[in-house]
C-alpha cells in the first residue's frame, strides 16, 4: 500500500517540480531544466528528483549547484503545494538516460550504414 502512496506523491511532486522550476525560481545558474522522474521512498521521507538540462556539461553542474542552493524554497514550496506531514528531502541528480539512449542510437544506425 505503501508504494502505491509513494508513487502518487512521485507524480504529483513531478508535477509540481515542473511548474515551480520553470516559473518561481529566477536563479540565472539554472539553465533549461526538465524534471524526468522523481522516486519517493516507500516512508515518503526523501525524494531524488532525475532532472534533464539542456546545455554543455558545465551548464549542467550549474544547474545542479542552483538547484542545490534553492533546495530549501522548493523543499518549502512542495510542502503548501502537496499537504504531507513532513515534505520529502530532496536531492538532483542529472538523468542519464536520454544521453544513454541517443547514443546507442546512434551506435545502431552507425553500423546499418
């Protein structure tokens, strides 16, 4: 029961991640960032937050120290948005899976040709 819990406080906290990145954070360190996934413990006490930035590899490590710094405010802001009795700890990882994926592509379609 408890993953069933923990996977709807996944989607919504993706959904709300999505909107409160893209709208309220105003950090200029924080590049063009898509929230991919987010994985909630079954005790719903931390969250990692898979996110996909669009940008060179130093793009990306700013994105994350941005993120980092405004873990606090997004922590808060989760908190009213979704009423748990204690918001999850958050944590950013770079997902890498779609850089994973396109180049596996791209092995695939090297070796057609």
């Amino acid at each position: 029961m408890s993953d069933i819990r923990a996977n709807r406080v996944a989607e919504q906290m993706k959904k709300e991640l999505g909107e409160l990145i893209g709208q309220k954070i105003k950090d200029p360190r924080i590049g063009f960032v898509t929230v991919t996934d987010v994985e909630v413990t079954g005790d719903l006490q931390q969250a990692k937050v898979f996110i996909s930035v669009l940008g060179s590899e130093e793009e990306k490590h700013d994105t994350l120290v941005g993120l980092a710094k405004a873990k606090g405010f997004i922590r808060s802001e989760i908190g009213q948005r979704i009423r748990l009795r204690k918001t999850p700890e958050i944590t950013f990882e770079i997902d890498e899976a779609f850089e994973y994926g396109n180049r596996i592509e791209k092995i695939l379609r090297d070796l057609n040709n």
